[in-house]
C-alpha cells in the first residue's frame, strides 16, 4: 500500500505473523524437544525442564502463515477500493516483480550457501542442486517430483504468493463489477476440488493457489468492506464468540490432527476475527498500555518479509554450529529463544541491504513504464 493508504496496526498484525512462523520453526534445528526430555528426565535439570513449558504455544504457530494471506489480499486490494480506481497493470506487476522476486533469489543463495556449507562441514542431508534450481523458477509447488528445499521449506509459499499477484486482475475486475459472491463459490469450488484431489492421494495442489486462493480472496473482501465503513457494524459480541470458538477448534484440530484441509479452515475464521477486531478496533488498541510491545510488532512487520525469508536457513546454520559445539541441540528452550534476536538482526540487514534496494528499484522501474509516463 502507498504510505498515505496505510491501514493502522497492519504492519504490527504482519510483524504478529511473521513472530509466529519463526517461533514454530526455531524447534526443528534449536531445541532437543518435549520427547527427548520426557524420555530421559534424568538428563536435564530441572531448570531445563520448567523453561521447556514455555514452548506449549509454538507447535500451533505454524498456521500464522494463514494471517500472512489474509493480510496481502487486504494490502494488495485496498489501495484499489475507492470507486474510481484504474489499476494500471503493467506498473502493478513490474512492482510486484522486483518487490518479491529479487529478495526471493537473493535469500535463495544465501540457503543454498548455508545448505553447502553444512553439507561439507558436518555432512548435511539438504543439499540438492536440483532442488535449489526448482526453487529458483517458482516451481517446487508443482509436478514431477514436487517439494522444498529442505534448508528452507518457508519458501513454499513465495510461489502461492505470485500465484495471488496474477489472478488479482480478475479478482479486480469481479470485484468492481459487484460479482463478488460468484468469484467467491468459483475459488470455493477451486478449494473443494483440491480436497478432493488430496482424498485421492494427488496432493500438490493443496500448496497451491488453488486451495489457498479463499484465503486470500477473503482478504481482499475486509479491504472493500473497511473502506465502505461497512466492518464497523460488526458489534464485538458477535466477533469474540466466533473467534474463541474458532481458536477452541482450531486448537483442538491441531492437537487430534484432523485432516489438513480442515484444520486451515477452522484456523482461517480465528485469523479473519483477529484482523476484524483489529480493523474496527485499531483506536482502542492503541490507547492500551502495550505501545511498546505493538513499536515492536509494527517494526517487525516492516522487516517481516525479509525474515520470513532468511531465518529457516540460519537456525539451520546455528543449529549446526550448537551441535557441533556441544554435541546435541538446546535442551533449554530459553536458550533457543536466545537465537531469535540474532537471527532478526541479521534479517533487518537483509531487509536493509537487499530487500529496501530492490522496493527503490521497482518504483523507479514502475515510474518509468510506459503507462507512467502517459500518464503524467
């Protein structure tokens, strides 16, 4: 969105996102886990084994990547809400290019560096070539043989990204046309196909578009219905029964393992209360005596891309480096907590060397496109 187009707290709900995905993916390589310390309770002291307990919330982190959706269709559809918007779309996706893709490569290399390193250094399993080039043309969604590289599998969702970014023309177009509920049951159906796909053991379309594209699409639709005044309707003893109800189910999914697709639609409703609540109640939640944690947020969503990027890899490398120090991950869950900081600062010099470079380059590109200079 333009600066003047920003939507209060947005950046702190996208920073709120991100915090979670790093905090559910600092388990895999920086902490030793619950079963290894249940098992042998002898071996860790009882230190170790209280501060473990703070790791109780991070397995349900994972589905944070749901609130990431719901705020780029927000942030993608706002800027074009008001009634005479003219979406100029070549300048669109010149922006869209270089604010994604560059960054993208960028933390690409930096993975396949560290995957290297870690393959010859300690013998990492990770190191795949081929992969490495899949990932590189947005492709490792999709068949044959579809997967991540290992050293950094949140780059699954770049492509799905992209994906949203090319049909939002058609989004736009239903959209200001008033066809809403038809381009919703067209992406419902979509949905339910996948599901049926995955039932049948094809389940590559489920990290794609295809299943996710609702998500999105309902992003979009609280963007329309904010800058219509239309949310502020809402009263709050409707939102908060539905959204505790959404997180009871949500949670309890995640901890019975029901089926994938319904664990995202159950976490999907808490995440659309969550970005409710805050749209409407954005004035509230400022006069609250948490300026500084929402400073913090807010800081973190700005950076949060660039985060999202680069931190698989890098507890990856420390991971590595703790183990061969050490002879064993982080029993004390404080102490991988310790590593978040480090890998955030090395994030914002990413973001500041990398990602802000690429942002300057994609409006100086966009300013200067045809449709621009027409324009003008």
């Amino acid at each position: 969105m333009k600066q003047q187009e920003r939507v209060p707290l947005m950046d702190a709900l996208r920073g709120l996102s991100c915090l979670g995905i790093v905090l559910y993916h600092v388990r895999v390589d920086l902490w030793i886990g619950w079963w290894r310390i249940r098992s042998y309770p002898e071996e860790y002291s009882q230190f170790a084994k209280a501060m473990a307990w703070l790791s109780i919330p991070t397995p349900f982190l994972g589905f944070a990547i749901l609130l990431f959706f719901l705020i780029s269709g927000f942030c993608i559809h706002y800027p074009n809400t008001i009634k005479s918007a003219k979406p100029k779309w070549r300048e669109y996706f010149i922006r869209r290019f270089w604010r994604i893709y560059p960054p993208y490569l960028a933390a690409l290399a930096l993975t396949a560096g560290i995957s290297y390193l870690c393959h010859v250094q300690w013998g990492g399993s990770t190191w795949d070539p081929e992969r490495i080039l899949r990932v590189a043309t947005l492709s490792q969604n999709y068949p044959p043989s579809a997967g991540q590289f290992l050293s950094n599998p949140s780059l699954w969702t770049i492509p799905l990204e992209v994906e949203f970014y090319l049909l939002y023309p058609i989004a736009f177009c239903l959209f200001s046309r008033l066809r809403s509920l038809g381009l919703g049951l067209f992406a419902g159906g979509l949905c339910v196909w996948t599901v049926f796909l995955g039932k049948q053991g094809i389940s590559w379309p489920s990290f794609t578009a295809l299943f996710f594209w609702p998500v999105w699409l309902l992003g979009a639709w609280m963007a329309q219905l904010y800058r219509n005044n239309r949310l502020d309707s809402l009263p709050l003893r409707l939102i908060f029964p539905i959204g505790a109800l959404s997180l009871v189910l949500a949670l309890t999914s995640r901890i019975l393992n029901w089926d994938s697709w319904l664990q995202y639609f159950i976490w999907t409703a808490f995440y659309l209360c969550l970005l409710v609540f805050v749209l409407i109640k954005h004035d509230l939640l400022t006069r609250l005596p948490i300026q500084g944690a929402l400073a913090l947020l807010t800081w973190l969503g700005k950076i949060s891309f660039s985060l999202y990027l680069v931190h698989f890899p890098l507890f990856k490398l420390l991971g590595f480096l703790h183990l061969s120090l050490f002879g064993e991950k982080p029993a004390n869950f404080l102490l991988s907590l310790a590593f978040v900081p480090l890998v955030i600062i090395v994030a914002w010099l990413f973001h500041k060397t990398v990602e802000m470079p690429s942002h300057a380059l994609s409006r100086s590109l966009s300013k200067t496109s045809p449709e621009s200079i027409a324009a003008k």
